[in-house]
C-alpha cells in the first residue's frame, strides 16, 4: 500500500519549489520556515517591522481558529522604530493580519445575497449569481516583485524524509505533479493541445485514464491554479473555437466549488456533524470489519474495491466513482457517513474541508439539499461508465483473465461480497437514470 500521506506531502513539497521558483523569475524569494503560523508570523513580523500580514481568508472552524491564535500572537508584537522605547514613547503599533477572499470563481463580497442567506438549492444559487453578478479578472503579476529583503538563510524546501515519511513510486493511475508549471501546463494540454474541453460534458463521468475530465482539481485545492484563469481560458476557448454545453459545463462545475464554500459559512460545522446542517437523527453503524473492507478495497465487489485501490494507490478518484463508493458505504453498508468523508480527508491529493464534507453530506442525504435516498445500483453503474470491465480489470488484474461480462460479478473466482446490496441486482433504484440527473453533479471537487 503506497503511503497516502507521502504522496500528498510530495505533492506539497513540490508546490513550495514550484513556487520559489516562479517567484525568483520576478526577482524574490520564498522564505520558508517550519512550524505554527501563530508562532512563526509573529516573530517573522517583528524581525522584518512588517506593519501587515496577508493571507486568505477561510471558511471553517480549524482554519479559522489559527486565524484568531495569529491574530492573538500579532497583539504581542510592538514595531517601535527604536529599540528601548516603550510603545507611548515611540507611538509604537501591532501588525495588522489582512484576511483576502480568494479560492472562489465569484467574489463574496459580488453575491446578490448574504452569505447567511445563499439559497439552500444549488439550481437557485447559480442561477442568482449567474444573472446578477460579473467575475472579476485575474489580477496581473508584476514585471519584478523584488528586491527582496537581506536574509541570510531563506530555508530549504524540505524533503518527505523530514516528516518521516518515505518516498514511493506510483506504478499505475494518474501522477499529479504540485505546483503552478504544472497546473498551467495541464490547462493548455486539456484545453488547446488535446482539444478535450469540446467533449468534456460526453466524457466527464469516465473512470479510467487521464483524459476523460479536467484533472484540474489538486491544483485549484492546493491553490496553485486559480478558477478564475480556468474561466479565462474557457471564454478565450469558446471565442477562438467553439462554445458548447461543454464549455459551459466546465464552469457550471466550478460554480459547485464556490457554493460549497459559501455553504460552509453558512451553515458551520454543522457539515462535519453526524446530522448535517439538516440535524437529522439517522442510526449509522460504526463496525468496523465493514468499513475497513470499504476502506482496503476488499468488499467482494469489484467497482467498489477498484475505486477505493485506485484511491490508496494516487490520492485521486474520479467523481463517478467518489459517488458510487459513497452510495455504497452508506446505503448498502449503513456505515457511518463520517468514516468516509474522514478517510477521504487523508487520502485525496484535492482534498478542501468544504467540497468533501459538503458532499458527503449531500451524499448521505444529511446535507442542505432535501432529497435523502440517493442510491447508486451498482449492476446499473458497472453496466453504463465500465461495460467491458476495463477499469474493473485495470486495478484488480486478477480479473483480467475473466471474460469481459464476468468481471463486475465473477462469483466465485473472486472475494466473497461482505454484504448484499440493498436493492439486490436491479437497477431501477435510486428514483432517476444515471446521467440525467442534478444527483449525478454534486461531487465536483475532482472535475
């Protein structure tokens, strides 16, 4: 089993490289230093007599809690212009920590309506925000951002070994290299190399391979891509070549980021309790023979298990699959829907608070949205996004050598299923066709 927290911490480490640099190309540096925002900001401030510190702001509660101890750490900070004043003698100041909204498409402060009062329907939502309000423009990067300030050692990027952690090679599925080069080089690959953003609505809910979606989601979570370039560069698509349903499909995507977001301030963190921000009172199960079968990819059924091997292998999964395990761990195994947002939470490479939580509870049928029973068949799911059991065989060989018709259900040359589906072997479940519906639209971190 690769170990999942070295392939995030990689994909960080070289985020931080990426970054010093680009960063140097402007005439900078990055300084980087190890340890507590609270404890290291504050002294870099007093060091360097920085009246201003700016970072984004978030939206939940553990961020915002190292917002209030930075905030706290910058109170003890004087930045008297002479050493041995006292703060009356001096006029002396604190460092003042100035919260940027970012990450999102729509600016929060361009919202037609109070965060506390966002419509509870995501349809409502984006129809509210795409016909009163405008997106801004990417802001330009300097020509030079230096010189930079005298600093004898700007800090090494560390390495994984560092953290105790070990590297190892990926040998199969998707490998995400961190960082902005890497992102923007993906984006003209999808875009204008490969001509792909003209099919992305036909192709979205594929599974295996790199070409099926945009891919672009490590990047917009870790920051290194900005949604608002990915829309630029929708439009300059749909001026120079074409405009389609799938050029609008890729922002209708991205406008799914932005109302999570926005969901979590308004409803707290209530998205991380058992209820939901709807405080339903469902009994889950918490066995964990069950959910450790779900989690090691062992529970005889092989679109379940190829999804979650895929997942421990890359840090990713694509958004049909994130669906079908969901489905499958709370309605066919009735595990409590936390243990998978929170193993989700250590394993994705696009890992955000607000995209998984929030869709995990609409998945469990606790989130804002009132329709409950969302059933994904997985005969039905096999049979539609893995017909031939390509991907099925690619992350479980040994199912290779079973004829393509056998491979979701191989019976006996296969793990024995530990538990019977809920609605057995049919596929009329679940109230609405896969494919068709807005229930088959919500896991929209990994487009």
């Amino acid at each position: 089993m690769i170990d999942l927290t070295a392939i995030r911490a990689q994909f960080l480490i070289e985020c931080l490289a990426d970054l010093r640099k680009n960063l140097r190309k402007h005439g900078i540096n990055l300084l980087i230093r190890h340890g507590k925002p609270e404890e290291i900001l504050p002294a870099l401030a007093e060091t360097f007599r920085a009246h201003t510190i700016y970072a984004q702001k978030e939206t939940c509660s553990e961020e915002l809690n190292v917002e209030a101890r930075l905030n706290k750490g910058l109170q003890k900070v004087s930045l008297s212009s002479k050493v041995g004043q006292s703060r009356a003698q001096n006029g002396a100041c604190i460092p003042r920590l100035q919260l940027v909204w970012g990450s999102t498409l729509y600016h929060k402060d361009d919202l037609p309506f109070d965060v506390s009062n966002i419509p509870d329907v995501y349809t409502q939502f984006r129809k509210s925000i795409e016909s009163k309000c405008t997106i801004r423009a990417c802001i330009k990067i300097p020509a030079s951002l230096g010189p930079p300030p005298e600093i004898e050692d700007w800090g090494a990027i560390p390495s994984i070994d560092q953290f105790g952690l070990h590297t190892q090679e990926v040998d199969r599925g998707l490998v995400f290299v961190g960082g902005e080069s890497a992102s923007l080089s993906r984006v003209h690959e999808y875009f204008w190399k490969k001509d792909l953003l003209k099919i992305y609505k036909v192709t979205r809910n594929g599974m295996l391979g790199s070409d099926y979606s945009t891919k672009f989601s490590p990047w917009l979570a870790s920051g290194s891509l900005s949604p608002r370039f990915v829309y630029e560069e929708v439009k300059r698509y749909e001026k120079e070549r074409l405009a389609n349903d799938s050029t609008y499909w890729v922002l209708f995507e991205l406008i799914w980021r932005d109302y999570f977001r926005f969901l979590s301030i308004k409803y707290g963190n209530s998205i991380f309790h058992l209820g939901g921000p709807r405080q339903l009172d469902y009994k889950w199960s918490q066995e964990s023979t069950l959910f450790e079968s779900w989690k090691e990819g062992k529970t005889g059924y092989p679109l379940i298990d190829a999804n979650m091997k895929e997942l421990a292998t890359t840090g990713f999964m694509s958004n049909r699959g994130r669906q079908i395990v969901c489905s499958f761990l709370v309605r066919d195994m009735g595990i409590d829907w936390r243990m998978g947002a929170e193993w989700f939470e250590t394993c994705l490479l696009d890992y955000d608070p607000c995209s998984n939580y929030g869709n995990w509870t609409y998945g469990a049928g606790v989130g804002n949205d009132p329709r409950e029973d969302r059933y994904f068949s997985i005969p039905k799911q096999a049979q539609v996004y893995d017909p031939e059991g390509e991907y099925v065989a690619y992350w479980l060989p040994e199912l290779k050598r079973l004829p393509k018709d056998k491979r979701h259900f191989p019976g006996f040359s296969y793990l024995k299923p530990i538990v019977a589906l809920k609605y057995g072997n049919t596929s009329k479940q679940g109230g609405q066709r896969p494919g068709s519906s807005r229930r088959d639209q919500k896991w929209r971190a990994n487009k």
